[in-house]
C-alpha cells in the first residue's frame, strides 16, 4: 500500500482510539511549515469526514499561505492528561472547490452537534463563522504515529 492509500483502520486498536478521539474531541492542532523553515502549529476546530480532517481557515491566515507554497501537514490531538494518548497524522493538505458555506450545506448538523456550544460562547452565528473562515482545508492522511 502506498502512502496515498493509507486509511485508518477501525479493526486494528490503535487506529481505532485515534478514530474515535477524531470524531469527538474538539481541538486538534494542524501543523505546517512556516515561510521561515520553521514549523507553525494552531489549534483548529475540525470534522473527521470521508476519512480525512476538515477544518475551515480565514483565506489569508499563516496556516492557508504554507499550505499553499508545502502541502504536507501534520494533524495532531492533545495527548491526554498523562502524556499517554499521542495521535498525529502525517498527510497533505488540499483545498476544496466548496466554500465553508457549501460545506456547511452538506455537513452542518454534524458540525453544529460538535461547535454549536463554541460558537454560542463566541457569540457567532454560523454566517459569521462561514464568512470569516470561508476557505476550506481538507488534510489527507498518509501515516498515523499513535500510542
């Protein structure tokens, strides 16, 4: 299987956890490299969808312009209390042809399920959201490092 192939499998343990805490913590950490040469992390709310993390970006943010110029990125959730429940997907990222509002079209009850609290706490509606974080990032992955 080559690297392009790489899905997580819910039949193996390992995959399994990082499938789960994939769908439902809220915070993952997308990584790119900086113009600098140096790694760039942030926090992003995303969606585990169709075997892929989607998360939305404001089109200009440092995130978006080192995806643009070096796909590869690294997607990781926080490691637990402990220290001991790493997950980090190694993959690329590409950009949808579908804006935050079309995907919302298509996975807003999902989203909304996991953001509605966060959004409330912000005071944003989800025009606001969709508005300001119009570009959508799909991150494919091609290797799980996970313990």
């Amino acid at each position: 299987m080559s690297d392009a192939d790489f899905r997580l499998d819910p039949a193996d343990d390992v995959h399994a956890r990082a499938l789960q805490r994939l769908r439902t913590e809220e915070i993952g950490w997308l990584g790119s490299t900086g113009r600098n040469g140096y790694p760039h992390a942030v926090p992003v709310w995303f969606l585990w969808h169709d075997d892929a993390v989607l998360t939305f970006s404001q089109p200009h943010a440092a995130k978006a312009k080192n995806l643009r110029a070096d796909p590869r990125a690294m997607f990781h959730l926080e490691s637990g209390e402990h220290g001991d429940h790493l997950q980090v997907l190694q993959g690329v990222a590409e950009f949808s042809d579908l804006d935050a509002a079309q995907w919302m079209e298509r996975i807003g009850d999902e989203y909304l399920a996991k953001y509605q609290a966060g959004l409330d706490r912000l005071g944003w509606t989800v025009q606001r959201l969709t508005d300001d974080y119009s570009l959508a990032i799909i991150v494919r992955p091609r290797r799980l490092i996970a313990w």
